[in-house]
C-alpha cells in the first residue's frame, strides 16, 4: 500500500521530529532520552525509517499520514472493518511504524461509526437483581379455621387446591401449613384412613382444640425458619444472575447507541445487513435502577424510558477526536 502524502514536511510537534533532527546533526545538544531511542532509526532518502527486531525496515510515519493508513486499512476499498489488534498487524505487515500504533488502531476500530453501528447487541442485564420477598398471611378467620377437615372442604371448590397442599422448593412446606400450622387432609385420607386422622379421631372435643392451638403456637418458629430459607433461596438465585450482570452505567449528557428494538428489526432494502443500533442519543436522564431517559440530537426528548441493556457507549471516530484536539468548538458541532 502506498499512502500519498509528503513525508518530508515534518512539523514542530511531530514525533519524528528531535530523532530526525538527532541523525542529521549529532553534534548538536540533544536529550539522552532522543539518544537512545536514535538507535534504532535510521535516515532513508530524506525519511526517516525504524529497525525493525526482524532486521525489517519500516517507514516512520507521522500523525496526517497514519490516519490516512488507518482509514484505508479499516474502512478503504480493501479494508474488512477488522478489530485494532488485526490493523495494527496488516500496517506493520505493510511496512509502516509509529510509537502509539496499537492504541491508535483499537481506538481507531472503536470509533468506527459504521462498525458501532452494526456490533452484536449483547443480552446481559446490566445492573444487579433487586430480590423481593412477598410475605403475606391469610387471616383466621374464625374458630372453624382450626378444623382442617372443614378447611379441606372450603378449598374443594376452588381450582388451585393442587398448589396449596404441594410442598414448595423455596420453603420446604405447603401454603396450607404456613397458615394454619398443619397440611390439608385430603379427602382420599378419609376414605382411607392415615395415621393422623386415626389420631385426631381418638381425641374428645378439648384436646382436639389444645392440639390445634399448640400447633399455632409452633407456627411462628416454622414461619421464620421458612423465612430463612427464602431469603437462602433468593440469595443463591441473586448469585447466579449477578454473575451475568455486564456493569454498565451512563451519566446524564453521555452519548449513547441504542439497539434497535424489537430486536432482529430489518431496516427496509437493507434485508439481514440491518443496522443494529441506531443514534447516537443522549442520556437525558437517569430514572434509577438501569432506566434511562433519552433525547435525540435535535433536543426532542424520548416518552418511554429504556432499560440500560439495550444502550452502549459512543466512540467518536479518530478523525472527530483529532479535530476536537485541535479545535474545542467542533465538539458541540458535531451534535
Ligand atoms: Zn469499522
């Protein structure tokens, strides 16, 4: 690759600049700094040129002409859109070398409109879970809750006896239980007698409401037990979901894209090679846990509020952050 640029205008703040004055005039004072990075260059026709390990001799360049390298490598006629590490190995394969290559060039790929533009959109919540325990107690009502026979025949009608009298995982017990302090007994335990309605026959009318009661009593310990084993349960669960959690967090002014939604939208005539993200927006306002308030660039604000999933960071191309370097005003231009 040939870049056509005139190597030979080499400006005050180019970093070629003390080495090349260094080869040219040794004699002159110069930092021992410059002295021993001269080692390794060398003055070729005019240029000035890098020993490479590999007894290779590489082209210096300066920063005009490495972004016009860069802009070729990445995006030109034969450029793949390829990550920094990849075009920092192509322009050192093709013989050219500046000190920041590696930064400039992942820096260079990162802001690449087209390629933030069409980057895979990843699912991962971006803020931790917020575990909420729902803690409610059906009432007693009256005395007939004690019976557990007349509260089995109450349940009859309703769909979800199935549910009621089934232990859960998260607890260990059944809703019924936690409520009234024993399980439901099942129609099928009358006709086929268990051992507890054996028990609870052979009790008179007194007893049978001490026994009730003390079951009450013992109720508050398995409630809180059962508590316990909740909070366990959520805690594990929590775990397991954090360890997905990509921290993302936007400040209010940033620029952001966001992913085109529902996802897999195609964009009419552009089929499967769709954008999928669109902006750049900016972050308007921060409504808590991962919700945010977007403005497009023409100041309107965005009614919906959008999970902070579906945003990721803007990178201003290379060719902006030259420009805004040199002149701070271009900044607010570009919005
Ligand atoms: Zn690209």
């Amino acid at each position: 690759m040939e870049i056509d640029v005139n190597s030979a205008i080499i400006t005050e703040d180019d970093w070629r600049n003390p080495i090349m004055t260094y080869l040219r005039y040794p004699t002159l004072p110069s930092e021992k700094r410059v002295r021993i990075m001269a080692l390794n260059y060398l003055m070729w026709n005019e240029d000035l040129v890098r020993k490479s390990k590999d007894e290779v001799l590489l082209r210096c360049l300066g920063k005009k002409e490495y972004m016009k390298v860069m802009g070729e490598t990445h995006e030109g006629i034969c450029g793949a859109h390829q990550g920094g590490r990849k075009m920092c190995w192509l322009i050192r394969r093709y013989g050219y070398f500046w000190p920041t290559m590696m930064k400039d060039c992942i820096d260079y790929s990162k802001g690449c409109e087209s390629c933030q533009r069409h980057g895979p959109i990843q699912q991962a919540p971006s803020v931790p879970m917020n575990p909420v325990i729902c803690w409610i107690w059906h009432k007693h009502s009256n005395s007939s809750c004690f019976n557990p026979l007349l509260i089995m025949l109450k349940l009859m009608g309703r769909q979800n006896q199935a549910t009621r009298t089934s232990k859960r995982e998260a607890t260990g017990m059944t809703p019924y239980a936690l409520t009234y302090g024993h399980d439901a007994i099942l129609l099928m335990e009358i006709a086929v007698q268990s051992l507890r309605i054996a028990h609870q026959h052979n009790l008179v009318g007194e007893d049978y409401s001490q026994a009730m009661l003390l079951e009450l009593e013992g109720l508050d310990a398995s409630r809180i037990d059962t508590l316990n084993k909740l909070l366990a349960g959520k805690q594990a669960v929590s775990r397991a979901y954090n360890k997905k959690v990509r921290n993302k967090s936007f400040e209010e002014g940033e620029i952001v894209w966001k992913a085109v939604l529902p996802l897999g939208t195609h964009v009419a005539g552009y089929g499967k090679w769709s954008p999928t993200w669109e902006g750049p927006f900016i972050i308007n306002h921060i409504l808590g846990i991962g919700a945010y308030r977007l403005q497009d660039t023409e100041g309107e604000i965005h009614a919906a509020p959008i999970n902070g999933k579906w945003l990721k960071k803007f990178y201003p191309t290379m060719w902006d952050s030259q420009a805004i370097q040199t002149d701070p005003g271009i900044e607010t231009r570009l919005l």
